[in-house]
C-alpha cells in the first residue's frame, strides 16, 4: 500500500475528504518528528513505542580496498511493536 492508497482508504473509513485526512497525518508526522529529535519516547496502545537511540562511533573496512574508515556516531529511531499487534500479524 502506498501513501496515496494508504490516505484514500483513512478518508473512507474516517468518513472525510483525503485533502483534511492528508492534512492530518502530515500533523501527526510533524509531531511525531519534533518528538523524536526532542529524544521522547513516543507510545501507541496496541501498537508500538517509538524511541531514538543513539548509535556509537565505529570503524568499518572495505572488503574491496582493505581501507578503514570512521563512521561518526549519530541518532537513529528505533521500533518496537506491542504483543498485540504481534498476535494479530501471526
């Protein structure tokens, strides 16, 4: 399902026009952005929590050349899906 599928069947099942539903996932995802950068963990009953971790300095090696290089270290988002969600995907 793609974005425009994904807006299309929300309108439906909300029972509004995609314009508003399109307006109100982009809010939500800016939310859901500012959130994160503010490194707060994010938790949605049945769903899953959202939270940023961060990932350490490391060193990685090039199989072709043999060279080493420093990948600095940075912040990444991390997902876990709640049991509920696990259950009904099985």
């Amino acid at each position: 399902m793609n974005n425009k599928e994904f807006i299309a069947e929300l309108a439906r099942r909300t029972k509004s026009n995609a314009k508003e539903t399109q307006q109100r996932m982009n809010i939500l995802v800016k939310e859901i952005t500012e959130h994160l950068c503010n490194e707060d963990l994010i938790s949605i009953t049945n769903f899953g929590t959202f939270e940023t971790k961060k990932r350490l300095e490391r060193v990685l090696v090039s199989p072709t050349t043999g060279q080493r290089m420093l990948v600095p270290p940075k912040m990444v988002v991390g997902f876990k899906q709640s049991n509920v969600l696990k259950s009904k995907i099985q």
